[in-house]
C-alpha cells in the first residue's frame, strides 16, 4: 500500500480514456504489486490530469483501484507478448488483459490471460496481422467481428464484411466485457485519487 506525503500532488477526479492508447487491465487490490510486476520503476504519486494527459510521450499512469481492477494506461506491450501476459498473470494469479487502438493506422489490439495462460492474443495494424494467438473468445464472435488476414488475397468482400472489421469501437466493447470500459470511468468513479506514474 502506498502512504502519500504531505508533499503529493493533490488529489483530482478521475478521468476517461480509451482512444489512441494502449493499457493493460489487471484485476487486483494492490497498484503497487501490479507496477512492479509488469517492470515499472521510479513510480511516484501522480494526479489523473498528468496521468491522462495527450503527447507524444505520455507517461505510464497506474490508475488505483477501481472496481477491483488497476488499469496501467500507456503502456506498450512488449514484442514478446504472450510470454508477458503469461508471466505477469501468472505472478499476480490473476486477469490480465491488454488493449489498444490508433485509428490514424487502424492499429487495434487486445489480449487475455489468466492464471499464467494467455487464451487470447490479437494485433493488427497497416493492413497486416501481427499476432493472432488463440481462437478467437466468445466475445468475439458475439460480436460477429472480421480480421483483415481473412480479407488477405479476397477481392470478393462484401460492404458488410467490411463494416464489421474490428475497429477501436469492438476494442472498447471488450474492454468493458473483459475488465472494464475506460470510457466509463469518469461516470463511475468521482472521488478524487491519486494514481502513480512510472518507467519501464
């Protein structure tokens, strides 16, 4: 548990976000255990404003707890990432998600593990897949989503096809049925906190 010094930024309300960002999803009652688990260092109180805050490099922001889930926004997941989200789930003995989107690259992506097996890992961006590990989860194809690799080499594709591409929207909607849709945040928490930033 964090003990704040007179000295701390003071703390503001809580802040969305969700589009042009990357986060991991981790459910757990201790951010300090969550920051040092995926490799943060250097972490110190922060307001959410500094935390939330749009740039070209914008720092990681550890959200406290809420709703039994710590959020760590921007933060990019590492080139091996099955292996991550398999070590960090498997350490903390929990869910770990990941998400993101960037619509400018029509970049999105999202994972799942749990207990130290990772069921779900998907990235596209560019027109090309990057990682497609595991089939695709119940959420997905509730969703009735569409992956660009489906559409490699197919020049008989539908307009409907098209629509249901995943996108940053289909990110968000398994961000609120996985863990929790950061776009919410602002609605459901209005307690001033202080969240923490870091470094890897």
């Amino acid at each position: 548990m964090f003990w704040f010094k007179r000295s701390d930024p003071t703390p503001d309300k809580p802040r969305s976000f969700g589009y042009k960002t990357q986060w991991l999803a981790v459910r757990h009652d201790d951010p300090k255990r969550v920051a040092v688990a995926v490799g943060l260092r250097k972490l110190k109180p922060s307001t959410w404003a500094k935390g939330i805050a749009p740039g070209l490099s914008p720092p990681i922001f550890v959200t406290p707890v809420l709703d039994g889930w710590v959020l760590v926004v921007e933060f990019p997941l590492p080139n091996d990432g099955v292996p991550f989200l398999e070590r960090v789930s498997a350490e903390l003995r929990t869910r770990v998600c990941h998400f993101a989107s960037h619509r400018g690259v029509s970049a999105v992506s999202w994972g799942f593990a749990e207990d130290g097996y990772v069921r779900r890992l998907y990235t596209y961006a560019d027109g090309q897949t990057y990682t497609n590990h595991g089939d695709p989860m119940p959420e997905e194809v509730e969703l009735g989503l569409r992956y660009g690799h489906e559409f490699d080499g197919n020049d008989d594709v539908s307009d409907d096809d098209w629509d249901k591409l995943a996108d940053e929207g289909a990110v968000l909607v398994l961000a609120g049925t996985w863990s929790i849709d950061p776009m919410t945040i602002e609605k459901r928490f209005t307690e001033p906190s202080l969240g923490w930033i870091g470094k890897r």
